[in-house]
C-alpha cells in the first residue's frame, strides 16, 4: 500500500518576501548580541601590536594565549571562582527550596489568606526599605562578613515566586485531593507530588537563580570586608575598572594592551561556567516559563 503524499502549498511572493524579512531582521538581532562576546574573545587571543593599531574586528590577529596564562596564574582568580560556585550552588539551593515553600500554599484555594498575602508579596516588588535599612538588618543579625549576608538578602525573588505558584496552580486540584486521602500532608504532597511534576518550571527557577547569583557583585562589595571571600566577579570588576592586575611593575607601553588582552581573557573566564549550563536547561527553560504564564 502506498504511502500518501501530502502536496506542500507554494508560498506567494507577499509571504516569501515576509519570510526573507523576518530571517533578516533575526540574523541582524543575533549578530548584535552576539558580537560583544565574540569581539571580547577575539581581543583576548589577539597579539598585542594588532590590537594596538586597531586591527582586530572580526578575526583574532597573531593568535597567542597569554592573557590566558596570566589569567591562571592569578591565584586571586581561583579563590574568587571557589567562593562563586560556593555562593552560587548554595544560593541557588536555598533560593528554590523557598520559593518553592512559599508558592505552594499560595497556588492553593484551600489556603486561607491567599489574595492578602499575595497582594503583600507583590508590594514588595515595587517598594523596599532601600540599601541602608537592608544593610543594618544584615548587621544587626551579625552575618557581615559572612556568605550568609551575600545569600540570604536575596533568598527570594518576588518575580520568581509568582511565576511558579502559577505553575503549580495548573496542577489538578483532584491530585491533591488523592493524595490528602491516602494520608499525605503538604509537605509530602510537596516533595513527592509537586515539585517532581513540575521539574520544567524548577530548571527555570534554577537558571533565573544561578544567573543571578553568578553576575552578583554589588552585595559582595557591600557585607564582605575579607578579600579571600569575594566571589569572581568583584574580582573582575577590579580588573577591568580599576586596572588591579596584580602584577606588579609599570604597565606602560606595550604593557597597557597586554594588560587589555588581560581584562578581557578575564571576561571571558567568568562567563564561561554559566553558559555551560544554559544547554542542559535549555529543553525546560521555554516550557517551564510558558508553564507559568497559563493563568494568573
């Protein structure tokens, strides 16, 4: 028996002239984006001399890895990367185990108080204490200092924790129900229910959380006063701000562009780890957030 053939409908000219349109503009857009990285890179394993006279655009010209060298031999850097995967996985942990508590009761209908408490919650996006009363309350709980004054300022992200009480809306009431039949409670409808049906918007809240955490260096620079503490990215800031390459001598002359190659090889260390997870998230990423956006 013969397969059968399904004709495809020829696009008009309107439509095919749409299409190149569109993949134009999408190609102009990415290119955009994507240029800084990929310019910072190519700095970055570029000879000094061609930077200098500013050949260096869209190829790396006298490839060498230098900067790179330098970059690891930089035992700054490697605290600075332990103490950010610290903050980050940490972070990140406690950051989903409370959105996720607070989220729950909130997505019930059951849950006396919801529409109050959400309307609290949801103030607090938009009005805060500001940076001097956040900085007293971390003082006066005495964790100035600590990772517990980097991690804890930002245990959860109102945005987020709406996001996922949506999610976990969408869940069907009568699965709950079951399970409050058979004896569970919440914390067991939680953890062996909730959270493992709703691993798409979880990978989401993860990526959001570690980002976060990875790019943060403000709230380092305000509660730590220990360098070994300081993650990467204050690290970071010191070299390409303020030029602290910890080397040592005059920087003059030639010096100046391998200290730009540098800042750069810098850069481009920091960014790499969190783009490598990007791609084992990536297949929940645009459902759990399409997941959360289903109803209000």
């Amino acid at each position: 028996m013969s397969k059968p053939t399904f004709s495809k409908k020829p696009q008009s000219t309107a439509s095919k002239m749409f299409s190149i349109f569109n993949y134009t503009v999408l190609a102009l857009i990415g290119f955009i984006m994507f240029y800084p990285m990929f310019y910072v890179f190519i700095v970055s394993i570029s000879s000094a001399e061609y930077i200098n006279q500013g050949l260096v655009t869209f190829f790396p010209r006298g490839i060498n890895f230098e900067a790179y060298k330098r970059v690891f031999q930089n035992d700054a850097i490697w605290i600075g990367y332990k103490n950010t995967f610290l903050y980050t996985g940490l972070g990140t942990l406690i950051n989903v185990m409370m959105t996720a508590m607070c989220a729950y009761p909130l997505s019930r209908k059951e849950f006396y108080g919801r529409g109050p408490l959400t309307v609290l919650i949801t103030v607090t996006m938009f009005i805060n204490g500001g940076m001097i009363p956040l900085y007293l309350v971390v003082n006066g709980v005495h964790i100035i200092n600590t990772m517990w004054a980097v991690i804890l300022p930002s245990a959860i992200s109102t945005y987020n924790m709406i996001v996922m009480r949506t999610s976990f809306s969408s869940i069907p009431d009568s699965l709950i129900e079951s399970a409050h039949l058979d004896g569970a409670n919440d914390i067991q409808i939680l953890s062996k229910i909730i959270l493992p049906l709703s691993k798409p918007i979880l990978a989401t809240m993860v990526l959001f959380y570690a980002v976060s955490h990875w790019n943060s260096y403000f709230p380092a620079m305000l509660y730590l006063n220990d360098q070994s503490k300081y993650p990467v990215q204050v690290i970071m800031r010191d070299i390409v701000i303020e030029g602290d390459l910890a080397q040592g001598g005059d920087m003059s002359g030639m010096m100046n562009v391998i200290s730009t190659n540098y800042k750069y090889a810098v850069i481009i260390i920091s960014i790499i780890p969190i783009l490598m997870i990007y791609p084992f998230l990536q297949k929940y990423f645009t459902k759990g957030v399409m997941v959360g956006a289903v109803k209000g």
